[in-house]
C-alpha cells in the first residue's frame, strides 16, 4: 500500500549490484533472495543484485536470549563483512504481569558503509519446555528443534519457525519480513532523509 502523495512504483534510485550476506545458512539466504525481489517490485535498482553468502565469526551467542544479544550479533556480523546485512535469530523473554512469555524472532541489520538500518521479524511463542531445555539445558534452538520434529538439520529448512507454526511460517520467511523492514531507508529514501 503506498501513501497518497506517493506514486506506487518510482523510478529506480540507485543500482544494487551486489548484497553481501553475513552467513551460509540457507533459510536466510532464501530471505535475502526473497526480500530482494520484493522490494525490486516497487523499485527496478534492486533487480538484478546478486547475493553473496558468506559465514563469519562474531562473539556473538551462538544462542541469542535477548533482543539486545540477537541486535548486536545481527551488527557485529554485518560490519564484519562490510557493507552487508545479516539476520540473527533466537529468543526474547519477557514478563507481563508476572507471566514470562519467550518468543523466536529475528532481527535483520543492513548497511551501507555510512548508515545502518535495523528491521525486526515477527515473534511466535515458544513452548515451556522448549525454553527449559534451552535456557536451562544450555542447548541451541537447532539441536532441541531437530529432537522435537525427529529430523536433522530442521534449521536449514523451515527452521523451528516452520514446527512451530506447522510451515504457515518458515524460518525463511521470518527472516524476509525483517529484511524488508530493514531495508526500508534504502528503497524508501525520500521519507527517512527528512528531518524534523
């Protein structure tokens, strides 16, 4: 839906040739790929951008528990490969009325060189004893989620997005939704340019 004082579709602002991304798994790079054309639908620059995957190595949890830990982690792989964008995904706990609610979401973070932009997935409620056995067992989502679906290497698939949601959401598609939100300044420059 566009804005009545925009047209839906512009003429391209920019060519982008190329997007590198911080990681080989291939759920995010589908998201990469999926959220470039979406955003190429309403502008023409983004058509042709290749994507270029690559793992790094950050201090990053390899389970982030927090909205600041998947935040950070999501930068520091970003900037580790300069001018890139990454997707870190895991946990965020919080209490409501004395009720502690975890939930699986994603954070994507993009840039350029000279800004960065963060974009947020949806979240979906984790189960109790999901959260037990990884916060208290001190196990990664991917290990516990291949146990609960009885299957390996559910993360490069649907990813506990797609047992949790039985495949109405995937991994991949949680991953698109905060891509696109983080890109947001680069297709949609005129409203982030301005200035109070």
């Amino acid at each position: 839906m566009s804005t009545p004082s925009s047209p839906a579709k512009r003429a391209p602002r920019t060519r982008i040739e190329r997007i590198a991304l911080g990681s080989d798994r291939a759920a995010k790079i589908m998201a990469v790929r999926a959220s470039i054309a979406r955003v190429a639908e309403i502008d023409a620059g983004w058509r042709d951008a290749s994507v270029v995957a690559r793992s790094v190595v950050t201090d990053a949890p390899a389970m982030p528990l927090t909205d600041w830990e998947l935040m950070s982690g999501a930068r520091q792989r970003a900037l580790a490969v300069r001018k890139i964008l990454i997707v870190e995904g895991g946990f965020h706990s919080i209490s409501v009325e004395g009720d502690w609610h975890t939930f699986l979401r994603g954070w994507a973070f993009v840039t350029d060189g000279q800004r960065g932009s963060f974009g947020m997935s949806p979240s979906i409620g984790v189960p109790p004893a999901i959260v037990k056995n990884v916060i208290e067992g001190r196990r990664e989502l991917a290990l516990v989620i291949d146990e609960v679906a009885g299957a390996r290497d559910v993360r490069s698939r649907q990813g506990a997005w797609g047992v949790l949601s039985r495949d109405l959401l995937t991994r991949s598609m949680s991953f698109e939704a905060a891509l696109i939100a983080a890109f947001a300044p680069f297709y949609n420059p005129e409203l982030y340019s301005t200035t109070e």
